[in-house]
C-alpha cells in the first residue's frame, strides 16, 4: 500500500504519454497546405457549405480554431483531428488499463501494456492518416472510444444511484455526438455500447429509458444545427444540398484494388501482433469480467471486416474510415491482452530464463510501436505536400476574367469549390459539376443570372453529357474551359485546344494552326506541380494521380483531332511521372502502328486507354 501512490502516478504519466506522443507526431505531419483528402471537408467545416449529413462536432471546432492564429486554415483543420486522435488514445489507454488490471496482478505490467496498446493504435499509419489532415475520422473515432469506456465503467463498477443517472445521461449524449460526426460510427459505436451493457447484465433504471432516448435525440440535434443553418446563411457560388454525402463521391482510386481488412490489420499491426490479438480475444471471452468488453471490440471487428474501407481513400474522405481505426484500436488492446496472458504463462512455468523470456516478450511487443511509427512516416506525413495548392494556382489562378469551367471528375471539382469557398480565390469563375448536376440545388444556382448556362444545365440533367450547341452559346458568353467526356465525337472534339491544365472550348471548329500544341505540356517538365512532387519528402499519390490523368486526357484529345505527333513527347513526360503507365505503352504503340501506315494526321482513338 505504501507503494500505491507511486504507481498512480506511473499510471498517469504513462495516460497522458499514450495521448501526448500521437498528438505530437500528427502536428509534425499535418498538412500546411490544401489537401485533395480533405477538400469535402474543407467545404463542409470551414465554408460552411450544405453538403451532407455529418460533421457536428469538427465543425464547430474547425471554426473555433479559425479564430486561433495558428497557421494556414488547412493546419488549423488538421489540428482538429490531431486532437481527436489525442482523445482517442487517451481513452485507449484507459480502457486498456481497466482491462488489463483484471488479467494481471502487477499494475506496472498492466500500466505499461495498456500504454503500449494505445500508442500501436495511435502511431499507426491509418490514424497518422486521419490525423494530418482535415476532417478525418479521429475525431468521430476520439469520441466513440469515450463512449465505450464510459460503457465499460458502467459495466464493471459498482456505481451508486446518482451517479449512476450521470453516467448514463452522460454515455446517451456521447452516443448522439458521434451519430451526429460519422453516422456509420455513431451506429456501430451504438451496437458495440449496447452489447457491453448487454453481457455485462448492467441496464439503465426504466425511469431513465425515455429520458436517456430525449438526450440522445436532443445530442444529435443540437450538433446538427450547423446542418440545418447552413442553407439558411447568404449563400456562396454554389449549394448542395443536404442529400450529397461523401459516400458517393466515386473518385478513381489511386490503386484501383480494394484490399480486405485482414490484408489491412496484418500490414499495420504485424502478423505476430494480430496472433497475440486473436489470443487476447480468446481469452476475454473465456474470462467473466471480461467477456463484455470483448464483446465490444468483436463488434468493431466484425463491422470493419463486413464492409472494408477502400485501398485509397486519398483523393476522397471514406465515412467508414471511422470503422478502420475503432478496429485496429481494439486489435492493439488485444493484442496487449494476448502479450499479457503469453507472459503469465511463461512465469508459471517455472522454467530456467522464464522470467529473461517474459521481458524479451514485452519488449518485442513495445517493438510494434516503432514499427508502425516508422511505417506512418511513409504514408502520413503531409507537411511538405504542396502539389495540390500549386495545381489550383495553375488551373484556378491562369483563367481569364469570368470563365467557366465544365469539370466531370469530382475531386477537381471539390478543389475549385474548397478554394473558392474557403479561400476567396476567383468568384468570377463558374465551376459547372458535371457530375454532381442533380445534387442539391446546383442547377438552381448555376442558372441564376447565367441565360448562356441554362442549355448546358438542361443537356446535363436530361442526357449526362453537354451538346457541342449548349457548349458553343457558353463559349460566346464567358471563356469556357472543360475536362474531356470520353462520350464525345469528333464534332466537339474539333472545338477543342490545350490551355494549361484544361482543354479550352472555342465557339468554332478549329483548324490544326489552331492548335499547335507546345512540345512540353504544360502541368509537366519543370512546372511548378512537376517541382512540387520532386522536392516532396514524401510520394503523394493523389496529386500525382491527377496530374496523370490531365496529361492522359490532352493526348487523347490530340489524338483524336488528328495531332498525334505533337503528344509524342508528352508521352515521355507521363512515363516518368507514372513509371509503367499501361496508357503510355498502349498510345506508343498505336501511334508506332499509325505512323508506319502513314496515318498519324488522321483520328487516333484512344479513349479506351483512359480507363488504366
């Protein structure tokens, strides 16, 4: 007993190192500049812009921080979401700690794995990843694991009546909150607090059900407010309305495989971490006072195994992003568990260098710490990524006065809109989302004051596509600028000429002195996107990505105007930017087919390429 103090203050000190050393490392690899990850967000938080439900707890923060001088706003936001990431290794730690302490009898041991449990979780490059940037699921993830842990002391302590009423008002708030930030980790931080109460037979007086149910409503409701405020505020350029959601932004993936959640918990975790986890788990079951709390985390398992987060959620944020981290949280508790029970068994065994043998384990299992940190370091860090802000400076800053801009992907379309929103940059330019036409209240928008518009506006609603009429009267209007459609002919295809990174629409048909096309493009070579990406200390994929698909769609279009031999060198260009590019090996040799049949002025498709 004497010693008792002490090791509270071990267990304090170690609780707020599981917190401080994610926090510390997420701020040194947070993003500075605008990130393609975190432009929805962008939108959403900072622009206060009606985009979808969710965000009722980062958004106010986000805009609570806005008023700190403290770096760029793209800093500010990922501040955000290290905090979350703070709170939610805090809680992590706890709520190993509580369940270790019932495995072993030396509360160092158990003190030191729970740490060790929180930092596995919090250095690892999926939350890394969320925490460097803006919007990330830390937050939504920060605070289902407090209302799991407030669960979880529901279920194990005695706790009288009043305070009692406290912890449950308390945990049916928490529940609402996260609804409110990330539904699908609202929902299953629902079922995962529901069957922790369940197992552990502990359940709220009846009295308290529908008062419990009014603070969960009223939880979602108040953190939902700036939802239903933002389409009452004085609009910006554009709105979309309330029933757009990040789950159906369908950007192109960086690597176009999706990889299952096992492939994702055995490269972050380690195949011996993710043993001793599956052991951990056995053991939780098997043991009375912890089967409850096991039975949370195999909910968390479950739900990330039935629907795994895509292999590259980069370009876009995955609302089940959430999901992934509450999954490894709860593998690296186990996992400490497990490493718990291994050690245990070794020192009752009795055999000479037991104890040598037990230490070695725990420090081996202190080894996936660094592991994971080092890991992070590759993936994570975005401090030195500055690709997309040069890229909107190219595309946004180079228009002339009053152009429109006709976008079918939906990642340069939430660039121009977070720049233009969050940033003021060019309101005289009118950003035209193909692909996003029939969300919210675009079209409404678009159409107020823009006659020229109104025919593009009807070809996309009606059709999908913009017809070479609708394209000709906005052109005589304002400077149109497009991305290709791959569904259009050669019609109006003869209308277009490269300009920087977009493909300039003239009112016209041009002939080829109209467009002579540089030798270098223009967004390769030494650009500044093309520096950016070399003197990053990191890859960034997503810029590089886009990159890629720009330079993709000029040749094509050259291509099919008759002008394949001006895109030859930028096929050189594009196989350094994308080593082994399957696009660049098709169009070489199509181009080597056309030019020994004498063909190359002549129309060269190669619009099935654009799909590699």
């Amino acid at each position: 007993m004497r010693h008792a103090p002490e090791r509270r203050w071990l267990e304090r000190s170690l609780a707020f190192a599981a917190a401080l050393v994610p926090f510390a490392m997420a701020v040194t690899r947070a993003a500075s500049s605008a990130q393609w990850r975190s432009d929805v967000t962008a939108v959403r938080d900072q622009g206060l812009v009606a985009v979808a439900f969710g965000g009722g707890v980062s958004t106010p923060a986000a805009q609570a921080l806005l008023l700190v001088p403290l770096g760029s706003h793209a800093f500010r936001a990922a501040i955000v979401s290290a905090l979350g990431l703070a709170l939610g290794c805090f809680m992590l730690q706890r709520i190993a700690q509580r369940m270790l302490v019932a495995t072993t009898a030396s509360r160092a041991l158990s003190a030191l794995l729970s740490t060790v449990a929180a930092l596995s979780a919090g250095v690892s490059p999926s939350w890394q990843a969320e925490a460097t940037v803006g919007g990330g699921a830390c937050v939504a993830a920060g605070l289902a694991l407090t209302a799991l842990h407030q669960a979880m002391v529901l279920a194990d302590e005695a706790v009288l009546a009043p305070e009692a009423s406290r912890r449950w008002l308390l945990l049916a708030a928490l529940v609402g909150a996260v609804i409110a930030e990330n539904l699908p980790c609202g929902l299953v931080c629902a079922v995962a607090v529901g069957v922790t109460v369940a197992v552990a037979a502990k359940a709220p007086p009846r009295r308290l059900v529908p008062v419990l149910v009014v603070v969960v409503v009223a939880s979602i409701a108040l953190c939902a407010a700036p939802l239903v405020l933002r389409p009452l505020a004085p609009r910006s350029v554009t709105d979309l309305g309330r029933a757009l959601s990040a789950a159906s932004l369908n950007a192109f993936d960086v690597d176009p495989s999706r990889k299952t959640a096992l492939y994702a918990w055995s490269h972050e975790l380690g195949i011996v971490p993710l043993v001793l986890a599956a052991g951990g788990i056995a053991a939780g079951l098997f043991r009375e006072r912890l089967r409850a709390f096991t039975g949370a985390f195999v909910v968390l398992a479950l739900c990330d195994l039935l629907y795994p987060l895509g292999a590259a959620p980069e370009l876009s944020a995955d609302p089940l992003a959430a999901l992934r981290l509450m999954a490894l949280a709860a593998f690296g508790v186990a996992a400490s568990i497990g490493a718990s029970e291994a050690v245990l068994a070794i020192l009752r065994l009795r055999v000479p260098m037991g104890r040598a043998a037990a230490v070695l384990l725990v420090v081996f299992h202190m080894t996936v710490v660094a592991v994971a940190s080092e890991e992070a370091s590759f993936v994570a860090d975005r401090s030195h990524h500055f690709a997309a802000e040069a890229w909107t400076d190219e595309a946004l800053g180079a228009l002339p006065m009053r152009s429109a801009v006709l976008v079918h992907s939906h990642e340069l379309a939430w660039r121009l809109w977070c720049a233009q929103t969050r940033q003021g940059q060019r309101p005289d330019v009118m950003v035209i989302p193909a692909a996003l036409i029939r969300h919210g209240l675009v079209p409404q928008n678009l159409a107020i004051g823009e006659e020229p518009a109104s025919q593009v506006l009807r070809d996309l609603a009606l059709t999908g596509h913009a017809s070479e009429f609708g394209l000709s009267l906005l052109a005589d209007a304002r400077p149109l600028h497009v991305e290709l459609d791959e569904l259009w002919d050669k019609r109006v295809v003869k209308h277009l000429s490269v300009e920087g990174a977009w493909l300039r629409y003239a009112p016209q048909v041009l002939g080829r002195t109209d467009r002579v096309a540089p030798k270098r493009h223009p967004l390769g070579g030494d650009g500044r996107i093309a520096r950016a990406l070399a003197e990053s200390t990191t890859p960034d994929p997503p810029s590089r990505a886009v990159l890629s698909r720009t330079v993709k769609e000029h040749t094509t279009t050259l291509a099919l105007a008759g002008l394949a031999d001006s895109s030859r060198p930028w096929l050189e260009g594009l196989d350094q930017l994308t080593p082994g590019d399957p696009f660049v090996t098709g169009a070489r040799l199509r181009l080597a087919h056309a030019a020994r049949t004498r063909r190359t002025q002549q129309t060269i498709d190669l619009r099935d390429l654009l799909r590699f």
